[in-house]
C-alpha cells in the first residue's frame, strides 16, 4: 500500500492537488475494502508523515494548511472487527415475530430512516404490514416535496407500496427524444 501511495504522489503529470486526492482516494478504498479487519495495528502514522514531508518539500503549504490538506484527503476510516449481533437463545426466522427480525435488519439503514422505522414499530404506513428480512424500505416524501426533510412529512414505505403512489398531483410527460 505504501508503494503505491508514492507512486501516485510521485507522478508528475498531474497537479499537486490531483495527486493528494488520488492518494487519498486509494486510501480510502483500501481502508473501507478492510474495514471488518483490525486496523489497530495498521494506522498508517508512516505513510501520513512521509506525505505530509512531500508536501511541506513543495512549497506550495504551510505547515497549517498542509494539516488540513491531509486531514481532508486521508480521513479517518471507522473499523470493527467481529461485529455481529447474537440471536436471542428462543428466537427463529420461522416463529413469527417478525419485529425482532426488522429490528435487526435495522443496522442497515441510515439515521432518517431507522428513526421512523422505530416510530412506525417497523410496519409499512401503506400496508399496515411488517418489515421482513430482505424487504427494501423507502422513504417517502408525504407531500411530494423533496426539500422538505421535517419528520412529520416523511414515512418509511416498502418499494412495491412506494411504486404505487400517485406522483402527488403531478402528471409526468414523457418528451420524445
């Protein structure tokens, strides 16, 4: 990883700015692909000091503005190794409760969307029917605006009930061409 961070910093047909962005970038994409790995003993302090010389060798930065070149091209890359979450000793796919298993695939979305699946005690606002395991939940704008993010505007719908809404007053032309 090292060798090829140097190579793409060392490459000079591109701009400086270019070559800490594609070094960031191979970073990044390194440490996401090994982000269920410990990472505790690869922090890359070498790697993060040698560029931060290079650099600073440039000319082009101080050493303030060269701290927030880096800090913003190589971000820290959160990591967890072993994450799972153990199964309650009496529960099964085939028992029915089928908010247990919502709940657990609740990991899965993002902060908007987890909070009004809770809120909504994970069942579709449309079908009245609860979230299994695999089933796509999609947000939907209630009054059609997409700009508007208040809560009370949104509801958590499966994708087959959020096809079937009307496009909320609007007719969509299609244009030839």
């Amino acid at each position: 990883m090292k060798a090829k961070v140097k190579k793409v910093i060392k490459d000079s047909r591109f701009t400086l700015e270019h070559r800490i962005n594609n070094c960031g970038s191979v970073l990044r994409g390194w440490r996401n692909y090994h982000r269920f790995c410990d990472m505790s003993q690869h922090n890359l302090w070498s790697l993060r000091y040698w560029l931060w010389k290079f650099i600073r060798k440039q000319g082009r930065y101080n050493r303030y503005q060269t701290n927030k070149v880096i800090k913003r091209a190589l971000p820290a890359v959160s990591w967890s190794a072993c994450k799972f979450v153990i199964v309650k000793g009496d529960k099964s796919p085939y028992d029915g409760d089928f908010v247990y298993w919502s709940k657990r695939e609740n990991a899965h979305y993002d902060g908007i969307t987890a909070r009004l699946l809770k809120k909504q005690n994970h069942k579709c606002t449309e079908c009245n029917l609860s979230f299994m395991s695999g089933d796509i939940a999609e947000l939907h704008h209630i009054d059609g605006n997409h700009n508007n993010w208040k809560p009370i505007n949104l509801e958590v719908l499966h994708r087959e009930c959020h096809q079937h809404q009307t496009v909320h007053g609007q007719v969509r032309v299609r244009t030839a061409g």
